[in-house]
C-alpha cells in the first residue's frame, strides 16, 4: 500500500524527480492521520510543498541545462555562466552580494578545504567560483531533487572535480562521507517542521571538522518576525548538544555558524 502511494505521488509533474525515499518517509509520518488514500496523498503532497519550498520548475531546470552545455562547449566564464543559474533560486538569489564575504569569514577559521559536504545543497554548488580555492576539492552535495543533482554533477565536471552529487534525503538516510567542512543553509528549521528532534540528530550524524549552519532572518515575503531571536533562542541549545560554536557571524539576510564537534572523524 506504501508504495502505491508513492507512486501515484510521483505521477505528479512537480514531484516526479524528488527522491522516492522522502516522499516514502513522508507517507509513513502521515499515514496514522488519515483513512482515505486520497486525503494522505494531499497531505503528503501538501507536506512536501510545506516543508520543502518551491521546487525549480522544469522551465528553470531546462535554462540550467542549456547554460552548462553554453559552458561544455566553452563558450562563456564559468563565474557568469554559474551568477546566472544563482539567480534562479531566492537563498543563492539573496547570497550573490555576499558570497565571496561569506567563504572569505569561513575560511578564515576552517582554512580552505580539501574536501566538503554540502547537505540540502539546492543550487549552492554553483557558487564553488565564487570560494576562489585554486585546487581540487572533493565536493559531497545531497539533494532531494534529481534534477538538481544531474546538473550539480555536469558542474562539478565541468570544474574538474569529481561528480560526487547524489540524490539523499540526509533526514532519513545515512551520511557515509567524511569531510573538511559541511554546510548546512538555511535546513534545520525545515528538518523541525518534518519530525520534532531531526536538527539534533542531523547534527550528530555530520563526519566532519567544521559544520557551517546559517538561518533566515527573513520570512519569504521579506518579513523579519524577530526570526533572529527566535532561531537563536531554539537553535543554539541543539547546536551546542554535540558541537562548539566557534563563530557566529550576519550577513545579508542569513545568520550564520561555524562550528567544530559533532561525530568529527
């Protein structure tokens, strides 16, 4: 029965490329609540919307694709080629003016990265130009959207780098890899809304040196509703449950921290 509901969800056009373990863990988390089918597919349907966000339409996926083969061909700087695909989402959209700073202050305390991880990674691989590290990088990104992670990887390729991207939903599957620094933008909210104690268990789970985690400070309608406050007051406990905060920093409309701990090697 489980996964004929899953099926049926991924018929739908907006869910059809997201990962068959999310949507699965999802119908688990909401099958006790209702006795239709038809009400649990809306449910789970309305779920994946709630907290997930927008997914990139297949317009969006579609330009993606044409820019990276713009770039296959050598036709275009990569940096341009990678500040047009940014625009495509509102939270890499939102980091355009801040990137360099952002990966200036983080490397500043981790030192640039031989290797890195990338969890609920969305489009930020694509700003990897904008880190300015003149070596090879073993870069681990994880996405629900296989899409997303076919693109990532023609990046990655395009860079030099290993095509490391997978489709992993990291709240429900395990993290084998080890890395120098992971990042962690803008989920654990996200993973709280899911199922209540994921952030901490996330955290736990992370083999790494360094986890950078950062928060909204804005509403996606633009409104602040003392988020600072409030994800400060609720997050910062977890975070210290298992790592050390060694640095905690604003820049445009995200707070962000650096921290050392965690399941470190």
């Amino acid at each position: 029965m489980l996964e004929e509901v899953v099926e049926k969800i991924q018929l739908s056009k907006k869910y059809k490329y997201i990962s068959e373990k999310t949507i699965l863990e999802l119908v688990k988390i909401e099958l006790p609540k209702h006795k239709s089918e038809k009400n649990l597919i809306k449910a789970v349907k309305n779920r994946l919307h709630q907290v997930y966000g927008a997914f990139l339409s297949r317009k969006d996926t579609e330009k993606i694709s044409k820019l990276l083969s713009t770039l296959e061909s050598g036709g275009e700087d990569i940096r341009d080629i990678a500040k047009e695909i940014l625009r495509l989402h509102q939270s890499t959209r939102e980091r355009l003016d801040i990137y360099e700073e952002l990966y200036r202050e983080i490397f500043d305390v981790t030192g640039k990265p031989s290797s890195m991880m990338d969890l609920a990674c969305g489009l930020n691989p694509f700003s990897i130009p904008y880190m300015n590290i003149d070596r090879h990088v073993d870069y681990y990104a994880y996405d629900i959207d296989s899409t997303v992670i076919e693109n990532v990887n023609r990046f990655l390729g395009i860079l030099g780098y290993p095509r490391l991207a997978s489709v992993k939903d990291v709240l429900f599957e395990r993290i084998e890899e080890y890395s120098d620094l992971c990042l962690l933008f803008k989920f654990l909210p996200t993973a709280e809304r899911i199922r209540k104690g994921s952030s901490s268990r996330l955290l736990k789970s992370i083999n790494s040196r360094f986890i950078v985690v950062s928060f909204p400070l804005k509403s996606i309608s633009g409104k602040e509703k003392g988020m600072l406050e409030n994800y400060s007051r609720i997050f910062e406990p977890v975070m210290e449950e298992s790592c050390k905060i060694k640095k905690k920093f604003v820049l445009g409309n995200e707070i962000f921290y650096i921290l050392t701990g965690g399941n470190d090697g």
